[in-house]
C-alpha cells in the first residue's frame, strides 16, 4: 500500500514538474479556487449551459421592437438554486450568486389567447457573478461586487466582455447604474425572490 501511495506520490510530482497542473489550471481552476465553477483564477467567466433545466426562473421582461430599443427580445432571468436559497434567507445575492439573462428573438402571433408574443432562439447571454471579496481587483470586467459577462449566439462560448465599462452592450456599467442600490440588479422584474428584498430597511 505504502508503495503505492509513493509510486502516484512520485507521478502527480513528476506530471505537474511536467506543466501538467498549469493546464487543469486553465479548464478547472474555478473547483481548485472553490468560488464558482464558471470562474477561473483569472477571472474569466465561462457562460452556464444547465440554467434552463436546472435553475431557478426569475422573472421574464419584455422588450418590444419599437426602432428605439436597445435590446429588444424576451429576457428570462435564472439563478441558481442556491442563490436563490440565500437571497430568501438574507434579502441579498450571496456571495458565488450568478445570474443569467437569456435575451431571445419575439415570435408573434395571433392565438386563441390574442395578440401573443413568445420566445424564439437565444441570440444573447448577459451573466453577472456576486463576488463579496474583490477577488479579481485587476480584472476590469469585475466591479461594483460583480463579474460581468457578454456571450453572443454567433460564439457562444467567447465572453466578449473585457471591461463592465466599455461601449455597446458592454457598457454594464451605464445601464446598470441606477440600480446600484439593489446590488446593481433590476430586482422589481422578478416575482419569484422580490418581495425578499432587505436593501431599503
Ligand atoms: C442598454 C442597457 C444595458 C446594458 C448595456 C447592459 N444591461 Fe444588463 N440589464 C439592463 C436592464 C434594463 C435590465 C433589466 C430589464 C431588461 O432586461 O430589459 C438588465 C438586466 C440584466 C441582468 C439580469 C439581472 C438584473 O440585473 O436585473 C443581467 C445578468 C445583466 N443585465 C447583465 C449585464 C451585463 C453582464 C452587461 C454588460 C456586458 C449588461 N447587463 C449590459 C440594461 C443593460
């Protein structure tokens, strides 16, 4: 037993000596660090693929095609189970909290109910990360307490976001700002945790 202990002892020291733990550190830092699984050291966020299935729906908004939006579409908002655990138990996103916001194409029609509008296909990804501790100071894509992500349907596994302060759909910053005193989060938009809300006692 003891000899083979030694034996993987001497293999683990002789793959990482290899620049084997630099490579699993660049696809699976975020279980080494134990923050998030879609955070790596660096702080490069990686865009949740289970939210449909597995988390929680926040609430949906509705965006419609007038010529002057922004970002017209239908907006479903997911967060994990656990963080919405957290937020019903505190009043605020805990720390590891992400959110996603699913921005998909309006389908129209008239149906039996009336002039109905739905979801088509996803086109973008919009993910914020709660971080409570400032772990990525150098990182200009983090601020406010949040990491911020940009994942469009064309590359939908390239963050296109560098910094929470740039131009377009990368300004975060910009729109986000007048709800800086909800944790930078349109929290009125979601039925499923807003009445747990503890920002205004
Ligand atoms: C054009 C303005 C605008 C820009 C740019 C913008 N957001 Fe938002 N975002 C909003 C608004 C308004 C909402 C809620 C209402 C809606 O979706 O229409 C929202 C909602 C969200 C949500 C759902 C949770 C919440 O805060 O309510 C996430 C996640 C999000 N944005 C992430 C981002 C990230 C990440 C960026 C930058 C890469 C970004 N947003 C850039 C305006 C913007």
């Amino acid at each position: 037993m003891r000899l083979i202990i030694a034996f993987f002892t001497a293999a683990i020291a002789l793959l990482s000596a290899a620049g084997y733990s630099q490579q699993s550190r660049a696809g699976e830092s975020a279980s080494e660090s134990g923050f998030s699984p879609y955070v790596d050291a660096q702080g490069n966020i990686s865009r949740p693929q289970d939210f449909r299935t597995n988390w929680v729906h926040l609430g949906s908004w509705f965006v419609s095609d007038d010529g002057e939006a922004s970002g017209p579409g239908v907006h479903d908002v997911y967060a994990q189970p656990e963080a919405v655990a957290g937020f019903k138990k505190n009043g605020q996103w805990p720390d590891g909290a992400v959110l996603v916001k699913a921005i998909s194409a309006i389908q129209a029609d008239k149906l039996p109910t009336g002039n109905a509008h739905w979801a088509g296909d996803i086109g973008v990804w919009f993910v914020m990360v709660r971080d409570r501790e400032n772990r990525f100071p150098d990182n200009k894509a983090w601020g406010g307490g949040w990491g911020w992500a940009l994942f469009k349907a064309d590359a939908p596994s390239k963050n296109m976001t560098t910094t929470w302060k740039g131009e377009g759909l990368n300004n975060c910053y910009g729109c986000h700002v007048p709800v800086r005193d909800t944790e930078w989060v349109y929290i009125e938009g979601y039925p499923t945790v807003r009445e747990y809300a503890r920002y205004h006692e």
